[in-house]
C-alpha cells in the first residue's frame, strides 16, 4: 500500500467544484469569511507594491511581523513569547505540515478527535504517522479529555483545535489547562489548532500557551482576519533549537512564506475593527440557530467559528448523499459530515454561516423546506 491511498477526499470541495458550475446556488459549504480585511492590510499592501517589496524573505518570516505577533499574545492572552519562537508560515496548513514533520517519526502515533477537520489526518497518512481516533460527542462536549488519553500506548502527540472546526465547540478552560499538564506529565506533545481565535462569541478563549509553554499553537489570518487568499499562518514553538529545525524545513519545501502577505499582515491587528467582525459573526450566528430552530437537531452549541454541525438523522443516512439532493435539488450547497470522520459523522451535516444575513435566511428556508416538506 503506497502512503497516499489512506489519504481521504475532501468531499466538500468536490460539491463545491459541482455548485460552481451551476445557477442560484447558496454557498454555506466553505469556511471563508466575506468581510474585507482590516483597513490596515490594504493600505500597507498598496504601500509595499509601491515599494517594489518583491523578494523572498527569510524562512521563518519577517521578523517585524514575528515581533507583532508575539505583541499580539502579550496584548490578546497576557502570554509573553519571544518573536524568535515565532514561525510564520504559508497557511497554517503548512504549518502543520511543518509540526508533524519536526515532531513525529514513521509510524508515531498522533491522537486527533473523531469529528475534526479533515487535512489533519491526512498530513499524518503523507508522513507516514499512525493516526489514532479518540471518539468525542456531546457527551464530552466534542472534546479530548485526559482520562481518553490514559490507556493509549506510544501515544507521542495530541492535536486538538478550540473552537472546533466542524462543530464549533471551545475547549473548556479547566480541561484545556488539564490536557496541557497531562502531556506536560509524560512528555507528549500538545498541538493546538487556534486559528478560529478571535471568532467565540459568549466568553473568552484561551492559548494552550497560557497553560504550558511546552504546547505547539498555530493560528494564521484566514479566518477572524478575514484574510483567507493571503495564505499565510504561523506556529509558535518551545524553543530555538526546534525553530532552527523548522527553519531547514520550512527552506526546502517553501523558501519563505509570501512576501506580500506578510507585510500587509503588519497592518491586520487592529483589535476594534476585529472586534466589529466578532459581533457580525455572532448575530449571523444567531440567526442561522433561529432559522433553523426544528429542522434537527443541534448538540454542539457553537460557541466559535462560524460552524453549525446539525444532526440530520431523522432525514437522512448518509451525510454525502444529502449533501448532493441539498445542492442538485434544493440548490443550497452544505459539507457532508463524512468529511470529518467516522463517528456517527453519516448522521451530520456542516453549514457555514460565513455570508451575510440575508443570504443565510434564503439558505435556511431552503434547507428547511427540503428537508419538511
């Protein structure tokens, strides 16, 4: 067996590839935010095109950019990270790319939770990394708690993300702060996905960072930047000597993340417009529980991202087929919870709520009235 026929499809693309090609769909299939970046970003691009910025940059990226997002944990989290901790990356699906490859050796076992996003599992089976499932639901509130960690042998990573994409839950500050000191314990690695910081809603969010500066977080810009096409993410890890080892890395397989990018970057953190993106996330957010109030059943409430994972079982067997009558019939594309795993994921559907009101309540009703009538 070759190390790519474990990889799954990402089947979301493909009904997104098929919903392109035709008329008077609603797109709540993606995770891509509609709303312009900052101000900033934009006036520091158009300055640094002037500017004829167009060289590679070192690998580990600008260091006035590694030094504002270090700023950032100081401001956001109260945590103090050396900018020499910092690597920025292209996307942060580099960035875990990057982490597998600097942590984990053939066959290491990574534990991931059972739904989660899929390229995690993926990246394992490229690298030739033993996966291992650890099954989470309501009951657990979708999350990894130490006590699933106990009996699990050569356990060498865990990767986590808060709030979680598909179902939008956040880690609790206690179990968070629990699971951070269980790997710390036993010298086993915490990786945590936070790109959708800046996007939970009814509390506050927490870095693993603030629990164990041992722990791997990766964020990026994508998502509560708004900054989705600028491919740029990045990792903040324990100490110089792995950020040197990320270094050779990162070398051979990008040369340096986008030089554009990263200096428009300099201009993402303004902390009031990002605050006006959280409350448009959240009123669509409660408009899309509204509108689909009755239609099934909702056991994650999301509390981050822009995410609903609907239980759909009254309806359906199988997520994947629903998924194609939704678009081919009722032309609304949606992700099948296959996409995610397979714990009960046949029963589930994603709906982004990254579009603007109006285009959420048509995408509503259609569902609703395809799946009632």
């Amino acid at each position: 067996m070759g190390r790519l026929d474990n990889v799954s499809p990402f089947l979301v693309m493909d009904i997104l590839k098929e919903a392109y090609q035709m008329e008077d769909v609603v797109h709540m299939e993606i995770g891509e935010p509609d709303i312009d970046p900052p101000p900033g970003v934009l006036q520091t691009l158009e300055r640094v095109i002037r500017e004829k910025k167009y060289s590679y940059t070192p690998s580990l990226g600008i260091i006035e950019l590694r030094e504002e997002i270090a700023r950032h944990y100081y401001e956001y989290y109260g945590v103090d990270i050396s900018p020499s901790r910092v690597v920025v990356t292209t996307g942060t699906s580099s960035a875990f790319l990057m982490v597998y490859a600097l942590l984990l050796d053939t066959w290491d076992v990574l534990a991931l939770s059972d739904p989660s996003y899929p390229c995690y599992k993926n990246f394992a089976h490229i690298l030739d990394i033993q996966p291992l499932f650890v099954e989470v639901d309501k009951s657990t509130k979708y999350q990894i708690k130490p006590e699933h960690l106990m009996d699990l042998k050569n356990l060498k990573a865990v990767h986590i993300s808060s709030p979680s994409n598909p179902t939008g839950s956040l880690y609790e500050e206690e179990n968070l702060k629990a699971l951070a000191q269980f790997c710390e314990d036993r010298n086993i690695y915490l990786i945590c996905d936070e790109i959708y910081h800046g996007l939970v809603y009814d509390k506050r969010e927490h870095t693993a960072l603030e629990f164990s500066q041992r722990a791997i977080v990766i964020n990026g810009f994508s998502k509560a930047f708004c900054m989705p096409g600028f491919r740029l993410g990045w990792a903040i890890l324990p100490d110089e000597d792995m950020v040197r080892k990320a270094e050779l890395i990162l070398q051979n397989l990008y040369i340096s993340p986008p030089t554009l990018s990263q200096y428009a970057a300099l201009g993402a953190f303004d902390y009031a417009y990002l605050l006006q993106v959280r409350e448009i996330y959240k009123k669509r957010r409660d408009i899309i529980l509204k509108e689909l109030k009755g239609v099934g059943n909702i056991d994650a409430f999301p509390e981050g991202a822009f995410y609903v994972w609907l239980d759909v079982s009254k309806y359906t067997k199988d997520s994947y087929q629903l998924a194609m009558k939704l678009l081919r019939e009722a032309r609304v594309a949606v992700t099948p919870g296959i996409d995610f795993g397979k714990n009960n994921t046949e029963k589930y559907i994603r709906i982004s709520f990254a579009k603007d009101g109006g285009t959420l309540k048509e995408g509503a009703r259609r569902i609703r009235d395809y799946l009632t009538r």
